[in-house]
C-alpha cells in the first residue's frame, strides 16, 4: 500500500522544455546560431586534430602539417605508446626510444578511480543516512563542521597529506594515491544527504514497523531506492579521479604507481633530440581520453542535467 | 510510530559515520591544521620540522619571485574569467533561446571530461610554432606565427584560454540551470510589449540572473586561482618566470627544493587570498539577493 504513494526520486535536475519559442527567420537569431557553431566547432575540433595527429605517421607531420587527415596513415604512434615498437624501430619512426607501456598506466587509473569511487561514494552515502534520517545527539553540529570542509580548497591539503603519507609508507603506491578520497568529501556528503532528506520517510517507517533494522532499512531500501544519485554521484566521482594530476604527481614516483595523466607528463618529458613525437603523444592522449570519453557517450544526460545548483548549495 | 521517531541512534549513527569522519579528521581537518604549523618551522621533509617562528613569512615578504608569482596568478585569474564568464554567458543565453536539446549541451560540455593534461598537451600541438595548426592558419591569413608557450608575453593569456576551453562549457551549464529559473512569462511578456532580444537579455536575463552568477564566480574563481597542472605539463613556469603561478612555485620550492616550510608558508598566504575573495564574493552574494527578494 504505501510503495504506491511514493515517486520515484530523482535529482533535482533542471526541467527543460524542448520546445523553444520560435519566431520567424530573423538576423539576430542567424547571428546566434553562427556563433552557436563557431562554439560546437572550437569544442570537437581539437579532439579531432588529436586523433588525426594520433593516426599519422611522425616524420611525416612536418611535411603535411596542414593537411587535414592523417598524413602517411600508420598506427605507429600507438604501437610506441603500448611499447609494440623495439627501441630502434620507435627511434626510426622518430620516437624516443625508451620502453612505455601504457597498458600499466591504464590500468594503474582504473584501480585508483575504481577504489576512490566505490569508496567515496559507499562512505558517503553512510554518513549522508546517518545525517539525514538517524537521531543522534550533536548531529547538526557535527555536519555543520564537515559542510566548513567544503570551504577548505582541496589544494591546500596537499603538502601535509603528502607529508601523512610519506609517514604511512604509501609513496608510491596506489593506495597512497586512492586513499585521501577513498572515505568521503564534503561535497558528496552533502549532495546525498540532501537527496535521502527529500525521500518520503513513510516507506521507510513502514518497514521499520515491520521489524526490519534501521541498518537494513539503508542498505534494503534507501540505497536501490537511490540508485539514480548515487551513479550520478559515482560517475562525476570516477571522472574527477581519473583526471587528477597534482596528487598522483605528488605520491607516484615509479611506473609502479604511475596513472595517465602523469605517464602523459613524462612521455611529453622524454622528447626525443629530433623534435618532438607527435603522433605518439597524442595518440598517449589520446588513450588516456577515450575512456572518459566513452563514459560520456553512454551517460551523457545523466552527467549533463546533473550540472546544476543542486549540488552546489 | 513516535516511538521509532524518537529512539536514540547514537550508536548506529557513529557505526554509520565512522569511515567519513576517520577520512574528514585525518585527510582534511589534521592536514590543514599542520599545513598551517609546518608554515611556522623549517622542515625538508628528512629531519623532524624545526620551529622557525616568523622566518618563512618574513621571507615570502622579501621574496620578489613570491611576488611575482602572485602578479601572474592574478594576470591569469583575471584573463581566464573574464573570457569564460562573458562566453558562457553568451553560451548559456544561446541554448535557452535557440535550443535546449541535450545533444548541444553533451558538446559544450565535452572538453570538461578530459583532463587539464589532456587538454594542455592537444593544445600544446595546435600551437606548436613550427607544425601546429594553429600557427599554419595564421600564417595563411597572412600574419606571423606566434611563439605562444613561448614567449613572456603570450604564454599566461594562452594558458588560461586553454583552460577556458575546458572549463567554459561546465561553466555554460551552470548559468543555463541558473536561466531555467526565470519564469518564461517574463519572456513572453516582454516580447508582447515588442522589447528586443537585447533589451530583455538586459532587462530580465542580467538582473534575474545576478545572484546565480556571484555563486558561478565564487566557484570559477577559487578554482582558477589553483592553476597548476596546464603550466606544469606545458611551460614549467617559463620563460623565466613568466608562467610560474603561486601553486608550480610551491610546489617547485616543496618538490625541487625541499623547503616544505616556505612551501607551507605560501599555501597559508593562497588560502588566505582565497578565504578573503571568497567571503567578499558570498558579501555580494547576500546583497543582491535581498536586493531582488
């Protein structure tokens, strides 16, 4: 009886009527739709180039350089990047001859965006319910004191988390790297609690009247019933893990650790006495991209009508 | 049903909370707290911190390259908002008075899902002096290519229009949610009365819109004052020190020197500026809103 007066949640997002008012044919809007073009073209334009650079061989890039696809097609730059190439053949081909593997890369940034997602958002979501629906004493107090969190730009952390670390014995691992995020941010805390305050509290009183535990409440009910914020949260989470680049810089010192974005600093480091390696680098670039890319394709309304003030207080 | 209401969770609850508050006092609340004492000491990250007092503080006074840093930060804070707050603005207007459709939106915001390494490297090519692209075109229109990562004068515009080029899109979002709020009738009335697409972008859109965008400018500005990885993947804080924004050269003097004491120092001294911008933005904020309610 009661599931049926509950609707489905979900984020508060913007509501947009697909409609738009539609005069007739006027300059002004032509002007608007040109500039509207301008901007569409100036945002896909430098993920094409990449990938047209990406393609081509290198030492023929100085010769085509304006030439708008590949010049000499090869899969070349990639082969370097997933050290397919011998040292000498990547030499030639007018790489830098040192072996770099970035599947180790790719998959050191799945482990750390895997392990600061999951945990994040499972931690998170705890502490949210325990704002959000448990009675405890000191409650508002204590979220006003993680909500000053949010006031503390995460930059300045850094050092002296760097400083606990290098204390722990993490350097260099991808635990080091993971853990800081690994067990919240303000920011996700406040988002979800925000999300549980708006759940109807009859579904759950319900359940509680037929014996189950508050913990199975959360994890039975609130959490599926969450399902929508809590991917949006996950998603938003992963991306902003796997483009980090000053803290894994900070902690990684060896291929051990090493995610993306920092092999991507190195490789742009190794440049070789000819000139740079352009096809590699950006085919590198490329593979540290495409995944994100990817993701965006599969949940781009969801990570679009996700940005808004909702979460933002 | 009062009954379940009012039953004492306190243990439940800490059971609940334990991980995020162990994460919040170690990662976030213990670091600040001796990010600001190792400010006050000497410390190389080998042998315990030594208490120094005022020294690095005095120091960073002194210290022209401290200065100059918090010049180019400012120089690059200045160009990077000003250009992506007028764009997404422009943006924003466009897509709720031209289209709403979610694809436009996904290629606007396409940029902000890769990283600033990313994005710092694709242009590093375009822009390369002899090969890029971008060079190519200015050449063909029939002007001198431009060293942009190179020299003094270009290399902090250009940085922070490629950090424009990420972020503007996000930004665009943010204002366009903010537009949504704006009853259509207002719209509809205005253009019954015959006003212009300008008249009402100034007469409705602007100032219905003022306290949404202080929020956006809070959010852009403190996070454009931590500019770090485009200048560190791309030009090191070069030439000279015409790129060395506040964060590279903390963590040029924490990394490269191990002064992690000065380093410190100079962190406080960013918090502050930010803690400072922040609450006379939030100021602002306030004032407008009661001026509109």
């Amino acid at each position: 009886m009661a599931t049926t007066t509950t609707q489905p949640v979900a984020v508060p997002a913007v509501v947009v009527a697909e409609k738009p008012p539609k005069p007739g044919f006027n300059f002004g809007r032509a002007l608007a739709w040109f500039f509207m073009i301008l901007v569409i073209l100036a945002s896909i334009f430098p993920f094409y180039w990449m990938l047209r650079t990406a393609l081509s061989s290198n030492n023929a890039l100085y010769a085509g350089s304006d030439s708008l696809l590949p010049v000499d097609a090869s899969w070349g730059g990639f082969e370097r990047v997933f050290g397919l190439q011998t040292g000498q053949e990547a030499i030639d081909a007018g790489g830098a001859g040192q072996p770099i593997n970035f599947w180790h890369y790719l998959a050191n940034s799945v482990i750390v965006s895997t392990l600061v997602t999951a945990g994040q958002v499972f931690f998170s979501a705890m502490a949210a319910y325990a704002f959000a629906r448990l009675q405890w004493r000191h409650r508002e107090k204590v979220f006003a004191f993680f909500l000053a969190g949010l006031m503390i730009p995460a930059i300045f952390t850094l050092l002296p988390n760097f400083v606990l670390i290098k204390q722990l014995g993490l350097i260099d691992t991808l635990l080091g790297i993971s853990l800081p995020t690994m067990l919240m941010t303000p920011f996700a805390v406040f988002f979800l609690r925000q999300f549980f305050l708006g759940i109807s509290r009859e579904v759950e009183e319900a359940a509680l009247v037929e014996g189950a535990s508050k913990v199975r409440v959360f994890f039975q009910l609130i959490m599926p019933m969450s399902a929508a914020p809590l991917a949006t949260l996950g998603i938003l989470t992963y991306i902003t893990s796997w483009n980090d680049y000053f803290w894994p810089l900070m902690v990684s010192y060896t291929d051990r650790s090493r995610v993306l974005t920092v092999a991507l600093g190195v490789f742009k480091s190794q440049t070789p006495q000819t000139g740079p390696d352009w096809s590699g680098l950006m085919a590198a670039t490329l593979v540290a991209a495409l995944p994100m890319l990817v993701l965006f394709l599969f949940f781009a309304k969801r990570i679009v009508n996700s940005i808004g003030f909702s979460g933002i207080k | 049903m009062e009954a379940i209401k009012r039953k004492d969770d306190t243990r439940l609850a800490l059971m609940f909370i334990a991980p995020a508050l162990v994460g919040f006092l170690i990662f976030m609340v213990w670091p600040t707290l001796r990010g600001i004492y190792l400010s006050f000491t000497k410390f190389n990250l080998l042998t315990p911190p030594e208490f120094n007092g005022l020294d690095n503080y005095v120091r960073m006074v002194q210290d022209p390259v401290f200065w100059n840093a918090l010049k180019v930060t400012i120089y690059y804070v200045v160009i990077n908002i000003v250009v992506q707050t007028v764009l997404a603005l422009g943006i924003a207007v466009m897509m709720q008075r031209l289209t709403r459709r979610t694809w436009l939106r996904g290629i606007v915001l396409t940029p902000y899902l890769v990283s600033n390494v990313v994005a710092a490297l694709i242009f590093l090519w375009i822009l390369d002096y002899q090969l890029g692209i971008g060079n190519r075109v200015i050449e063909l229109i029939g002007l001198d290519r431009v060293a942009f990562l190179a020299d003094g004068a270009w290399v902090i515009p250009t940085v922070a229009l490629i950090n424009v080029w990420r972020h503007v899109g996000y930004t665009a979002l943010l204002i366009f949610a903010g537009l949504q709020t704006i009853p259509e009738t207002l719209y509809e009335a205005g253009r019954t009365d015959g006003a212009s697409e300008l008249t009402m972008f100034r007469r409705i859109t602007l100032p219905l819109l003022r306290p949404i965008l202080a929020l956006v400018l809070i959010i852009t500005v403190v996070g454009s004052f931590q500019v770090f990885d485009t200048v560190a993947v791309t030009t090191r804080g070069g030439p000279v020190d015409s790129s060395r924004v506040l964060q590279y050269y903390i963590y040029d003097m924490a990394f490269g020197r191990f002064q992690f004491g000065y380093a410190s120092a100079m962190s406080v001294a960013l918090l502050v500026v930010l803690i400072v911008i922040t609450f006379l933005q939030y100021r602002l904020t306030r004032a407008e809103q009661s001026d509109l309610a």
